[in-house]
C-alpha cells in the first residue's frame, strides 16, 4: 500500500516541471542586466511552505507543488489573494505550458481578499489579476447563504489560507476555458469578462458565449493578414463594449494595415469604432442597398456610406474601398469582411486631441 500513497505525485510533478521550464526560459529571455535589482520576494519561505501544506491537506496537490516551489509566479506583489485549481481541472489537460502559466497567474490577483472582503464587493464588480488588463468578476453573492462566485464559478474552499498579506481560496473550475480549440497565442488566450473603467462588469445578459465569439474573431483576424487591426480592437475592445452594453450582433470591415496601432491615443478607438457597424450586414445586403446609403457606425457623427459604380473593381464599396474578403468570418450575432484599406475619417482630429 505504501507504494500507492503517493500515486499523484507523477503527474503533479509532470505539470509542475512543464510549467516551471517555460518559466525559467522565459525568465532568462527577459532577465534584467547584472547592474538591475531585481524585486524583493514579498513573501517568506516559511509562508509559502504553511500555504502549500495547507493546499496539499485540502487535496490541491498541484497548486500545493508550484506553490512550494515556484512561489514567485504568485507572489509579485505586497498582497495576493490566490484562487486554486483543482488537481482534476489540470492533470487530464494537454494546454502548453505558457498558458498554463497565464492561467495560474490569471487566478492570482494582487489584491488581499478574503471571503467577507468578496461579500462587501457589489455582485458585478471586477478586481485586477497579474495577466495585464485581465480582470476577474463577483457573478454571484449570496452572503446570507455563505457563498459567492468568481467567473460564474463556485468558491468551494472559501478562506483556505488566510495570513496577513495572503488569501487562498479553492475555487470548484477553472476561471477560464480549458479547451483545447479555444486556447490561442498571447494577448487572446485568457477568456476574461468585460469591465468598464469604474470596474463594473459589462452587461453580461449573453454571459462568456459573447466574449469568447469577440476573442474567435480577433484570433481569426491575427491569422488572416490583419493583424494590425487585430492588436487595435483588442486593445479598445473593453471601451467599446463598455459603451455599448447592449451590443449583440456586429459588422466589422476589416483593413490589412491601420494605422496608430501602436499608440494608446483616442484616436486609435476612433478609427477602430469607424469600421464597426452596431448591426449584422451580409454582403448580399450589403450590395441590395442603394447607392450612397449610409450605414451607421461605432463612431457618433461619422457614417459610413455605400459606393457603387466608377472605380469599384469588385461591384461593391464602402466609402470607396472595395470589400476584397467578403464574410470572412460569419456567425449569427457577427460577420466580418476584409476590406482593401482602411476608412478615412471624414472629421481628422489632431491625434493628440
């Protein structure tokens, strides 16, 4: 019998090591010159121990084992409130190992939380996480009945660990998809709520069905030769959508190059808003409408219109630029064309503005 006891310990210690080698590669990708500081470790050893037997005795095994003995993938900050995977979430998944890291560090927020701080929060408030501008969200308070989700997911071991600087909580799933076919690459690969900038949660009446068909399409055009204005809506898409709460079904143009994408500036969320229309337009409908009809966008004030005749080499244009790609992507809230340009503004603020 004593042989079994530990019969967990392989694949722990298989997930464990995955994770950790991409962590050290990563870490001497990234790692600063000799002359840098490099950050104090805010917690002490002896801490991490007692939190990672605590996790061990309540069965999280794995977050018990990278816990132990990676404790500055969680701890990057003066407070942390760590919500834990369970064993039967991580061991049957095949996902990389940097998303696994992301994932983790997703379940990790810099704030310290406890279960009656969750309880103060208004069912609908978001709080920040360690992957950039990725934010968890309170879906659910029931303080009279002791319980509380994050993520439309269960709190199961509400107040594991609880230090002066430190929460553990046991959540019953994963915060995020472990689906293979919804994993993508970087800045697309944690399926998180939408948050305003007061940190409310958006309208979530269609729930994570919504924003993981918004992180489909910005995938989909990263992977289609539009990967500009891929990075641009994905960079704005949080104020659209805060501005928008009601925003259920979409057309979007999109351009091959746009240009501001590497700046935060309001301009960029203007020329992103200009090619998105607050409806579903085929391209048969498109194309059934009359010359210089005008077509509604994201932008107050700034139309967009339809161009037929003289100089339109496909049949159809939308304020002169042909759609080369018509529904490149298609869905029964979204439809998406590529288009050979982008869209001026007929109103050209000072980007600085």
């Amino acid at each position: 019998m004593a042989s079994c006891s530990h019969w967990w310990h392989a694949p722990v210690y298989f997930i464990a090591s995955a994770v950790l080698a991409f962590i050290a590669i990563s870490t001497a990708m990234n790692s600063p010159s000799n002359n840098a500081t490099r950050p104090t470790r805010p917690t002490s050893n002896y801490l991490s121990l007692n939190a990672s037997r605590t996790l061990r005795e309540s069965g999280f095994n794995i977050m018990a084992t990278l816990l132990l003995i990676s404790p500055e993938m969680f701890f990057l900050s003066p407070n942390t409130t760590i919500f834990a995977i369970k064993d039967s979430s991580l061991v049957n998944t095949s996902l990389p190992p940097w998303f696994l890291k992301n994932l983790l560090q997703y379940h990790t927020s810099p704030l310290k939380l406890s279960m009656e701080d969750v309880f103060k929060k208004p069912q609908g408030s978001c709080f920040p996480t360690l992957v950039d501008r990725k934010k968890l969200a309170v879906t659910k308070i029931d303080a009279k009945e002791r319980l509380a989700e994050i993520n439309h997911v269960l709190v199961s071991h509400p107040d594991m660990v609880l230090e002066r600087r430190i929460t553990i909580h046991g959540v019953l799933a994963p915060f995020s998809s472990l689906r293979s076919k919804d994993v993508y690459f970087g800045w697309e690969s944690i399926q998180a709520p939408i948050c305003d900038a007061n940190s409310s949660l958006v309208s979530d009446a269609n729930g994570p069905r919504i924003i993981l068909e918004w992180t489909r399409i910005i995938h989909l055009l990263s992977s289609h030769r539009f990967v500009s204005f891929a990075i641009g809506l994905n960079s704005v898409l949080d104020r659209i959508l805060a501005d928008h709460k009601n925003l259920s079904s979409v057309t979007i143009f999109a351009p091959p190059e746009l240009e501001f994408v590497a700046s935060s500036s309001p301009m960029l969320e203007k020329i992103v808003r200009l090619h998105i229309l607050p409806q579903r337009a085929t391209y048969i409908e498109l194309a059934a409408l009359p010359d210089k009809q005008r077509l509604r966008t994201l932008l107050p004030d700034e139309d967009l219109k339809i161009t037929k005749g003289v100089g339109v080499t496909q049949g159809l244009a939308i304020n002169g630029v042909d759609i080369a790609a018509p529904e490149i992507f298609s869905s029964k809230e979204f439809i998406v064309h590529g288009i050979t340009q982008a869209f001026k503004m007929a109103k050209f603020p000072n980007a600085s503005r």
